[in-house]
C-alpha cells in the first residue's frame, strides 16, 4: 500500500480551472458520488461575513468533464466564522462540519464538529456534536471524519501539544464521541501537524508538516497505523516532489471511489491554495521511500547536511487570536549565542535567518495585545525553511491566559528558574498596560486529598503574585485564588492529561 502511496501523476489541471481563481481555495472534499466538489474560499467578498470573513464553504458540481464554477453554500452551512467539511456519510446522507452553529446564525461560542443531514431538497440546519475537551486554539483548523462516522483525526493547539498544532483522534463508540487522543511523537514535532486524513482502511495516515525536511513550507506525508492505540506508527515518509513543491501543500485526501486523491497548494497560486488532484495508482518517477512489510519499516534517504546549510529561514504571521486577522508585531528570537530582532508587518509578515544549532527562546509583542513567549529547538534539524504562524489575544477584560512555562517542582510551591522568562513577559504586559488588573487562578490534578490541593494550589498563585511585586507591580493590581482540583481542562485518568490540568493562569479582569 505504501509505495503505490508514493507513486504519482498530477491528472489535468483544467478539470479545476474554473474552480481555481485568485483567492484562497481549500479543505477539498467530494461527495460519494463524485458528482459535488466542497471546498472552503477565505475573504471572498460574497461571504457570510464579506472579504473579513475567514472562509465559507462552497460547491460545484461535476459537468461536461470538468467542475462548475462554483456557488455559495448559503447560510445553513456557514457564518462568520470559519466553516469547511470534515467528511460526508459514506452513503451521502450527513455532512460533517468543523465547528459549532448557533441556530441565530451567528458565530458559536463553543468548538468541535457539527453534522447535517440531507433532506432531499438541500442541508438540514446543523446539530453540535459534543466530545469532552475539545479545544483549539489555533485559527488552523482541518480534520476528516471516516465515512464510517467511527473516527475523527484533526489537528489542534491545545493543551499538553508538543509545540503547536499536533494531530489527534476521537472516537464514536454508540453515538458517543471519546476525548481527544494525541496521536503521538513519531507523528507530532513541535511544530505543525495539519489537515490529516486516513486511507478507506483507516491504516495510513496523511497528514501536512513543517516539522520535518522537506521541499517548502508544508509538505505532505504519510505513516502507517502498527496497532490500535493509535500512537504506534512507522516512521513518516514524504510523497514526494509530485506533490510537495516549495509551496504549501495541505488537505492530501485519497478518493478511493475514483482511485485519485485531491489536495491543495500554494504552487503558482500568487500564495493562496489552489486544488489539485492526483492518480496514485500510476507508476513511481522517483521513490522517496522503501518499505520492507515483513517489519512494518520505512527508511528515508536523506541527504547529509552541511555546515553551510545549518540555516534555518523562519517566516510567518503573527495573527489576531479572535479574529485571525493579521497583525503588526515585534518578535525577538534569542539563544545563548544569538539575538536577534524582526518586525511582522501586518500583511508581509516577518521573515528572519537563524542558525539551526540553537534552543531560541522566542517573544512576540503587539500593541493592544497579550505579549507570548515560546521555545524553538533546531539543533538537529536539516530543514531550509520553516513557517511560524502565532495568534496574540487581545487585551480585554475576560481574556484568560495560560501560564505554560510558569513550572513548580512537584509537590511545592517552589518556581523553578525556567519560568522566570515567562513571568517577566507578565510584568512587561502590566507595566505596558498600567490600568490593568489581573485574576491569577492556581489549579491542580484531583490527586490527593482536596484540602491539600486547595492549599497548595493557594500556594503557587501566592508565590506567581509574589514574583510579580518583586518587580515593581502593585499588589492590588494582581487577585488570585487557588481552586484545586475543581476546575479540570482535561480528563484525570492518565498522567498526561494530569498534567493539563496542574497550572497557573490569569485572566484581565479590569481594564
């Protein structure tokens, strides 16, 4: 299955070329009858929400041997907010769809995947599914949902990711969709894992990464399934140059149906997603990967890396958290033996040159914004670029901010000096912004006797409050209360997700 995986040939292009068009065409999903292409188009002018709009979901139909221009898909399956299909029924009677409706037609407060059922004359209003602890918060959202209706993979920023997006899988056992399980190290990098998808078997993963050497931005792999955990895969193995250009390729999906399998890139595309469709079935130009089945391993052939090639360019966004909007910004990448500063202009972005031989720590400032701190670690990496997207919360009363990198060693009160980079970015917010008064929220797993896990957790906000005022913040500016184990973000039945829900954080309460 692997190497007829590899093996591609790009179909006619003009089967598309009215689809295709100057804007963002993305998240490719036909129907079981070949017969309807759904697609999302960000910022187009005839949007729910006009050129702001982040993406609708649009349809054209299969005619005269190629796909219609395509049409709105009206205000049943769209809003103001981001809108695309996961995944269709394998009967064709229920779409599925990211995020949740509110039935006003406004955008939905909560988070996760939705489906409408067909009624014959057009798309029911959509129902929210609920699966416990969903939580995104990146504006990257892509996942598919099996035909079957058995499982969902996606990609999420959430708690407890290795470092940004990471892929994760629920289940619907008897109607009743699981937690999110992170798929694993030998799929997720601290970098992004997007837009995954599955083979018809539910075997072979395939997914969009920045996070490994490859010939752009986001190139396409795949890795098969060695157990049913779901975190037991081989090694990722690229699809190669057929697919992967120095664009951005992303939403790879097979349509066994046809024997093809469609996905977009940003390859002549003036830098948005165009869609293209490949044939996987036809013979290999050039394997970028060999299989040996009897073991279940796969082994890349990499070239070897030089001195001169140990330089990473890093570009990107930085973004409005709430509405995904770009934003002007300062960032500041420094490491021991380096430091360096770059502007992010609010349509160009930002583009920096570092050495990939360093752990950078990385500090991301806007005005009117909630300043970010965050790590990088390239020192063995072989990669020539990588894209770095970060989404900033605005100052406002209500946003909450979690402290990721504020650390305690374990069963005290006692900070450990890694959090102190973190801390201080709290107190140049506060001293930025001198009107605003914060509420810091201490918060434990549900280990343990309650009483203690309230006193400790009272503890560590004490300590964080403490910090704080050594630097010159006043007192009475800065609130806070331990809550224990009350407050879950995340299951306490293993140690991982144990670890989401020990943490501090603080929320603007006035401003």
């Amino acid at each position: 299955m692997l190497a007829a995986n590899v093996a591609a040939q790009v179909l006619n292009t003009t089967t598309f070329q009215l689809v295709n068009s100057r804007d963002d065409e993305q998240a490719p999903v036909i129907s079981p009858d070949g017969k309807a292409l759904y697609f999302t188009i960000g910022n187009h002018d005839q949007n729910v929400g006009g050129k702001k709009d982040p993406g609708d979901i649009w349809v054209s139909l299969w005619v005269g041997g190629q796909w219609s221009a395509p049409v709105h898909g009206g205000p049943v399956l769209n809003n103001r907010g981001y809108n695309a299909v996961a995944g269709l029924s394998g009967d064709g009677s229920q779409l599925f769809l990211h995020g949740h409706y509110d039935p006003t037609g406004a955008t939905a407060r909560t988070q996760g995947i939705a489906v409408s059922r067909n009624t014959g004359g057009g798309w029911s209003q959509p129902e929210n599914i609920h699966i416990p602890y969903f939580q995104n918060k990146s504006t990257q959202v892509g996942g598919y949902v099996s035909p079957d209706k058995g499982v969902f993979v996606f990609s999420a920023d959430t708690y407890g990711t290795r470092g940004v997006e990471d892929i994760y899988v629920s289940f619907n056992e008897d109607g009743r969709w699981t937690e999110p399980r992170n798929v694993g190290g030998g799929i997720n990098t601290q970098f992004q894992e997007l837009s995954p998808s599955l083979s018809a078997d539910g075997k072979t993963l395939y997914f969009s990464s920045n996070g490994r050497r490859g010939n752009g931005s986001f190139d396409v792999y795949f890795a098969e399934r060695l157990d049913d955990t779901w975190t037991r895969w081989s090694e990722p193995a690229n699809l190669g140059a057929l697919v992967n250009t120095e664009g951005r390729e992303l939403y790879y999906r097979m349509i066994p149906e046809q024997g093809t399998a469609l996905f977009t890139t940003t390859k002549n595309s003036d830098g948005y997603g165009d869609i293209k469709m490949i044939s996987p079935k036809d013979p290999p130009v050039t394997p970028v990967a060999t299989v040996d089945s009897s073991v279940q391993r796969i082994t890349i052939t990499r070239n070897e890396v030089t001195t001169a090639d140990k330089q990473v360019k890093v570009f990107g966004r930085v973004n409005n958290a709430k509405t995904g909007e770009p934003i002007p910004a300062s960032l500041v990448f420094s490491s021991p033996a380096f430091g360096k500063s770059v502007s992010s202009e609010q349509q160009a972005g930002f583009q920096v040159q570092v050495p990939s031989v360093n752990v950078y720590t990385i500090r991301i400032e806007a005005r009117g914004f909630i300043s970010a701190f965050e790590k990088l670690d390239i020192q063995t990496y072989e990669m020539r670029e990588l894209e770095m997207n970060f989404n900033l919360q605005p100052v406002e009363v209500g946003t909450t901010v979690n402290l990721k990198n504020v650390l305690f060693e374990r069963g005290t009160a006692n900070l450990l000096p890694e959090s102190h980079d973190e801390l201080d970015l709290v107190v140049s917010f506060l001293q930025a912004n001198p009107k605003v008064v914060i509420d810091l929220s201490g918060h434990t797993d549900n280990r343990g006797v309650h009483s203690h896990n309230v006193r400790l957790s009272q503890q560590r906000v004490n300590k964080v409050k403490d910090y704080l005022v050594s630097r010159g913040i006043s007192a009475k500016r800065v609130m806070g209360k331990g809550y224990g184990g009350t407050k879950p973000i995340a299951s306490n039945e293993t140690e991982e997700s144990r670890m989401l829900n020990r943490r501090v954080e603080f929320t603007i309460k006035k401003f």
